[in-house]
C-alpha cells in the first residue's frame, strides 16, 4: 500500500472512531511504527489530525477544510447508497445544480442514466465524470479554482450561477444543526452552494448521518429553503421531528 493511500484509510477511520493507536495502524498495514508515526506527522502539518502519546485524534476544529482526496474517500459507502436513491429523483428532462461535494459526486454515474439532463456545476471532478455522457448537457460555472476542493469560487462563478433558474439544487455541506442552519468550512464555498438553494425550485441535501448536530464555520442557508434531506442511517426521534415540524421530507437510504 502506498503512503497517501494508507493516510487516506487512516482518515478515514478517523472520522468513524476519532482517535487512533500507532500500534494498531502499525498491525493493520502491516508496516513499522515508525512509518506510521512519519505518516500522522505529515497528517498534523496539513492540520488534518492532533498527535497524541502513542496514537493520533482526528481535528475537529470548526474551520477546517478537508482535501478532496480525503473528504472523496471518507465514509465512501454511506455516500454511494445516498446517491443511488437520490437517483430516484431525477427526471429525464431534468435541470440541475450541483455542488463540488465528495458525496453529489457519487451521483454521476447514476446521472449519466438519465435523458435529456442539463447540469450546471462547480465542481470540476464532476465535469470529468460526466464529460462522456451522450444525453448530457454539462455547464460549467468557471471561476478561481481552490485546488483543495477541486471547485470553482469566486465571482465568475457565482454570476454564472445567477444566470440560471433549475428545477432541483442538490448539494451537501459540512455539519447541519438545528439552531445555526446548514453548515460548510469555507465562506467561497458556502456562497456558492447558497446562491444554487436560491437559483432552484427545489432544494435536496445530501449528508451522511455523523453529520447532525455538529457545528462548522459559516451558513449556507436555512432550513426553510431546503426540501428533502437524504441520508443512510436513521436519525433521532429529535431530528426527524424537526424536519417534520419544518416540512422537510427526510429519505433514508438503507
């Protein structure tokens, strides 16, 4: 296995357990512990993880951005089954707005199904993706490109953005909380994702569910301007009465 790839797997059981032991990450990749400690160091320096004696805790400070490359592997089978019932929703003919997240990304293969599609996006990982499909009309915003996220901000992208009325924004985001509304790391992205909710008639959210209650840097939009939730795992009777009480339909992938 290679570095990055055993520092992807090491994030990715980061953000399920929180915290991990070198002599467990040593045993399970089958390398020394030194190499391991060499990996949670590079980890620490792009602020992605907080060393501790013998093991490593995951950084959960409020304002940080993860990599593409890591948010694309992270919990990558909650993201696939959102996906496949979000599919469900799209209707040949349909016009989309779709966010530069790890998660809508999954829906391109599913997308590329579909006929007649119009997808207006920021996200150039998802340009790639449905560069080949024959029924698709691919629009994309342009803009300044944040490398780390692999999408387009800035205000060519958001101008872009406000040429277009769609029939269904999908998007996901960072955290979602019941006071403070839906919530990313980064004001640009933040923007973005606000202006696609403003710019649909329908406004879909995809999140897995380790995403509830928790806090992040900036707000994207109220609960008042989304129109369904999707996620894999079922939530609390505190949370699927709140999006009762907010008329937001709640769809469970498993």
């Amino acid at each position: 296995m290679l570095g990055i790839e055993r520092r992807r797997e090491t994030m990715n059981i980061l953000q399920k357990q929180k915290s991990v032991w070198v002599s467990d990450l040593s045993k399970r990749f089958g390398v020394t512990e030194e190499t391991i400690r060499r990996d949670l160091e590079k980890l620490e320096r792009e602020g992605l993880i907080k060393r501790t004696y013998g093991g490593a805790v995951l950084n959960e400070n409020i304002g940080i951005d993860l990599p593409f490359n890591v948010r694309e592997i992270t919990n990558i089978g909650a993201k696939q089954k959102i996906a496949s019932k979000v599919a469900g929703l799209i209707e040949d003919g349909d016009t989309l707005m779709l966010d530069s997240s790890s998660t809508v990304l999954q829906l391109a293969k599913h997308i590329r199904q579909k006929s007649n599609i119009t997808v207006i996006t920021n996200s150039v990982s998802m340009l790639l993706e449905l560069s080949n499909g024959e029924n698709i009309r691919v629009i994309s915003t342009g803009g300044d490109l944040r490398r780390s996220s692999l999408s387009f901000v800035g205000s060519l992208a958001e101008r872009a953005i406000e040429n277009y009325y769609v029939d269904k924004a999908i998007i996901s985001c960072k955290a979602i909380h019941m006071a403070n509304g839906i919530l990313e790391s980064n004001e640009l992205e933040a923007h973005i994702k606000k202006l696609m909710v403003e710019r649909a008639q329908k406004a879909y959210l995809l999140l897995d569910s380790t995403k509830f209650g928790k806090m992040s840097f900036v707000n994207i939009t109220g609960f008042e301007n989304i129109d369904g939730i999707f996620t894999e795992a079922k939530l609390s009777e505190e949370w699927e009465q709140f999006c009762r009480d907010n008329d937001i339909e709640l769809i469970y992938s498993d």
